[in-house]
C-alpha cells in the first residue's frame, strides 16, 4: 500500500500494530490514555557521567529505535533529545505479564523505563531494567535502519520522521536555535530592545519583493503579508527608543530555490544617531561573536570553502567591484543611453525603464556577486534600487547602502536611513511610477510612515539580515530547506 508522501507499507504491519493496541486495551493497558511520565534522568547525563551514576536507579523515556536477543533476554535503544542508552531487559528480573509486553514493543513505540545503570562486558553504558511501561503505540512503521530516510521531498513534508532518523539534522536546528539565542544575547548586550511589529499591514514596503494579498473579512479590507520590517522599526525610532530589532518571519511571492522560501526568518535592527559605517562595524563583530560562540571558531568551512570572519572584512565600492571583474567603469558613463549600449555590448539583459544605476547593479549581479566569497561590503548602491537611504553628499547619485556577501550570497543589507521627509516623498513617486509601469516588486506610498518622518528621526543607522542564510552557512546546509523546520511545498493534491 502506498500513501501519497510515496511510503510503501504491507496491509499486514499496519493491521498487527493496531491488533497489538487492541490487545492493550482489552487489557486495561491503553497507553494513549498515560498523561505523564516518571522520566527523571536524560541518556546523555548518563553516558557523561557513568561514574557518578553507576549502579544507581534511573527512570528514562523515549523512543525505542532498533531491538534484539532473543528468548528469556533482550536489548533495546532507546532514543530521547539527548541521545541514546541501551536497555537490557530479562524475563526473571521483569516477570512473565511485564516480559510478554516488552516482547511484543515495536520500533518506533514510546517507553518509560526504571533500571540501574551499568556497563556491559563490551562496555556499553546500559540501564538494566526493573520496571517498563509503554507511553505511546507508534501504529505505522519507520523507514529501515540501514536506509534511512533519504528520500528529499520526503524528508521536508515528514520533517518528524527526518528528525527521527537523521541525527545530524536535529543537530541542524540545535544550531539554528543556538543562532539566533545568541544574535539576541549580542544585541541585548548593546543596549538594543527586541519589539514585535505587524505581519498583516495595508502598505507592505521596506523591500523589493512582491506581497502575498489577504482579504480581512472583518473591515473589509485587502491586506498584505509584511515583506520587510522596516518601516514599522523605523517608526519606533521616531518614537525614541533609539535601538530596536526584531526576528521574524516575512513573506515574499516569489519563487522557490535553494535559497528562496516564500516564508523565511529576518532580524532587522535600527540604531540612532549612527549611519552605515556603524551598521558595518555591528555586523562584523555580530558575526565574529555568534560564530564563536556556536561553533566555538571564526573559521568557516562552508563545501569546501574556508571562510574566516575573525580577519577584517573586505569594504568595496559597487562601482569598483564591477570594474574589477567586469572592466567596465560605470565612473566613465555619463547616461542611461551610454549603460544600455554598454549592457548590450556585455550580453546583460535589461528593461527599457531601466536606467544607468539599475544597469550598474544588474552588472554586478552578473559578474562580481559570484566571487564575493570572503565577508565582504558592498558598499555605495546607485540611487535607482535604494528607495529608503540617504543619498552620499558628494555624489546624490549613489546612496550610503552597503550589502554583506560572503560564499557569494547576499546575507544582509543595510543603510544610513532616509530621514529627510520630503526627499522620501519622491522617492515613493518615483517607485509608484515604476509600479505603474508593471514592476510589481515597486514600493507604494505609505503616508503613515511619510508623517512619522515628518515628526523628526534621527540619523539612523539599519541593517536587516537572513537568518536563515546565516544558518545555512555555519551549519554546513546545502539549500534553505535544510534549515527550515517546515519549507514550503507544493501540495500533493495537486
């Protein structure tokens, strides 16, 4: 029989898993009907400390993955969040009804188990058990032993079995956790406030990104599902909390890829009275301190690819960066019409709406993004793409942006923030005529935000940072998906 996630099971393992719950019921023995457990030791605590807990009485719980013996004795795993113990189990120490249920344990069921802990004459730290009880009856069977769960659509739609059999994926979100634990122990450690801003908004700007549209029946109103955090941050620094940041999830509709989820986690931050030589000073020692504190090295080894974030991070300008690789000086362009004949000549695709600085970053795109593999600021973006920041004073073409790459993606973006009211007021004429003209990644108007700006904000410096591309590379994971608990996927209805 196969299921829909492509898991083959015979008719005949199901229906002898549900006889076996039968038969516990019938004989008073339900374990569904269990609400807690005696659990007072982790398997881990153990193993670490055999000596300290050496003939000592221990109760433990978890999942029992592989079994064995035969007769009057058997061994058993049993798995819980730490790790996993042997249990040594034997008729005469159990008795007859006690054995019989053991017995008849499957992988995959959920045990409670009393013993005192030993090693066995091969070694192995083990519980040697004087009391079992089943929790919980696992009535479909786990992949197999040997195999695993490697089947990748799979693995992503059954994220529990995943984590199950694959050790070093549970190892993936320890990490992810450890992450942002300690994103948030650097920045409460500067004097920052975390604050939690709306998700469902009328006006989703702060980003170039194309909104996922909802109906709230109650107003009724069409909302939008926040792209960015920006611009509620952005408030509050009016308000005068000075040094705010948030962590949590954006939605963006767009496509899937290894480093695209149309849901993925964002930690933005806003700090007054700074600009982006600040923000750029904050994320390299931010990076330093969590890669220390979580992998306890600066050294990154990302496949194959060695990448040190204890050494000055590299600052280049887009315009240089382009002329390093591509050999095209954008400094000796003079009009749009100069950079769409130069993108012609360079085979770079372009829109006709473009202009000189969209062409700029379309060349960087294509020929030097690639090869920002140590952490490097990209600094100094062409006005055209950088609706919310300030303009540099002595070029007004070009903004104070920067974007951080290392492996040759882009990992965070940041500004010295556009404070200047009116200034921002055109901008947002300039992205509303873009939008007119079909670019549906454009920003709209957001006229709250405008009088915000209006009351007064200080120079301000603001960053915002993929956590999740962050994850991938200091775990070591190949796509977005490997560190998203739940990616999204395509319905199999469909």
């Amino acid at each position: 029989m196969e299921n829909k996630l492509g898991q083959t099971y015979t008719g005949d393992v199901i229906k002898v898993r549900h006889d076996k719950l039968d038969a516990l019921k019938e004989a008073g023995r339900d374990p569904f009907v269990i609400t807690t457990s005696a659990r007072d030791t982790l398997t881990e605590t153990i193993q670490q400390n055999f000596e300290e807990y050496e003939n000592k009485t221990v109760c433990v719980a978890g999942r029992i993955m592989s079994k064995r013996g035969k007769g009057k004795v058997s061994f058993l795993d049993l798995h819980d969040k730490t790790g996993k113990i042997q249990i040594f189990a034997k008729f005469d120490d159990l008795g007859e009804e006690e054995y019989g249920y053991l017995k008849k344990w499957d992988i995959g069921d959920i045990a409670e188990v009393t013993g005192f802990v030993f090693k066995t004459k091969m070694g192995e730290v083990s519980i040697h058990a004087t009391a079992v009880r089943l929790l919980s009856k696992s009535l479909k069977p786990l992949p197999e032993k040997y195999h695993g769960l490697t089947n990748t659509d799979l693995r992503y739609r059954q994220r529990y079995v995943d984590l199950i059999m694959n050790p070093e994926v549970k190892d993936t979100f320890v990490k992810r956790s450890q992450i942002i634990s300690s994103i948030r122990r650097y920045l409460d450690a500067q004097g920052f406030m975390e604050v939690e801003t709306p998700m469902l908004v009328a006006n989703a700007g702060g980003a170039a990104a194309r909104p996922f549209v909802t109906h709230f029946n109650a107003l009724d109103e069409d909302l939008k599902l926040r792209i960015s955090l920006e611009l509620y941050l952005k408030r509050l620094i009016v308000g005068g909390l000075e040094r705010v940041y948030e962590i949590g999830r954006v939605f963006r509709n767009e496509g899937v890829d290894t480093r695209h989820n149309p849901e993925f986690t964002l930690m933005e931050l806003y700090q007054a009275y700074t600009d982006y030589h600040g923000m750029m000073d904050l994320t390299e020692n931010l990076y330093r301190h969590v890669a220390q504190e979580v992998l306890g090295t600066t050294v990154i080894n990302y496949n194959g690819i060695e990448m040190d974030l204890g050494k000055p991070f590299e600052r280049i300008t887009m315009i240089d960066a382009v002329k390093k690789y591509s050999g095209v000086d954008f400094n000796e362009i003079n009009s749009d019409e100069e950079a769409k004949a130069v993108a012609k000549e360079h085979h770079v695709e372009f829109e006709d709406r473009h202009k000189k600085g969209d062409i700029l970053s379309l060349f960087f795109e294509e020929f030097a993004e690639e090869h920002m593999i140590q952490p490097t600021f990209v600094m100094d973006h062409p006005i055209e793409i950088s609706p919310l920041t300030k303009k540099k004073p002595e070029d007004p073409n070009y903004v104070e942006r920067f974007e951080f790459f290392m492996n040759g993606w882009e990992m965070a973006n940041a500004y010295s923030e556009l404070n200047d009211p009116i200034d921002q007021r055109e901008r947002f004429k300039a992205q509303e005529a873009l939008l007119a003209q079909g670019d549906e990644e454009a920003n709209t108007t957001d006229e709250d935000f405008l009088n915000a700006l209006e009351i007064g904000m200080p120079p301000t410096g603001g960053i915002g940072f993929g956590i999740d591309r962050m994850t991938m590379l200091l775990t070591n994971s190949a796509a977005i998906r490997d560190v998203l608990l739940f990616p999204t996927m395509k319905s199999l209805d469909k």
